[in-house]
C-alpha cells in the first residue's frame, strides 16, 4: 500500500483510512518500530485497561476471595 507523506505543521505524517483504523483497533497512538531498514505501526494494547475498577467493584461486592488455599494441606514447607 502507498500513502501520502503530509505537512502537519513544522513535522510531516501520514494520513491512515478509516478501515486500516478499524481493522487493527487503532485509537490515538501507535507504537513505532525501527527494525531492519523498516519502519513498523504497530497499535498499542492496553490488555489491562479497566482492571482497576473492575477489582474495586469485586472487592465491594466480596467477590474478591481466593478460590484456593494460599498452602495446601499436604504441602511441606522444609
């Protein structure tokens, strides 16, 4: 695919359609790989994005108890 270098004020960018936004869920940042002569977009993943208040809202509804014994019956610790 070839795209366009542009003027963004004193720098220059490139312009990405919408479907290429869309397919690879690429909000406001992508992460820039240098590699072997190429120059990589690659969409920044924040897998644990909501975590937070997930686990405050589990903790409030105490859902949030350990489903295994920290040491187990037959478990020797020497």
């Amino acid at each position: 695919m070839k795209t366009s270098v542009i003027p963004i004020g004193n720098s220059k960018g490139i312009r990405l359609e919408k479907s290429i936004l869309e397919k690879y869920h690429i909000q406001d940042e992508v992460e820039l790989v240098l590699e072997k002569g190429y120059m990589i977009l690659k969409p920044v993943k924040t897998p644990r994005k909501g975590w937070e208040n997930a686990f405050k809202k589990m903790h409030e509804n105490g859902d949030d108890k350990l489903l295994l014994a920290d040491v187990f019956d037959d478990e020797s610790l020497e």
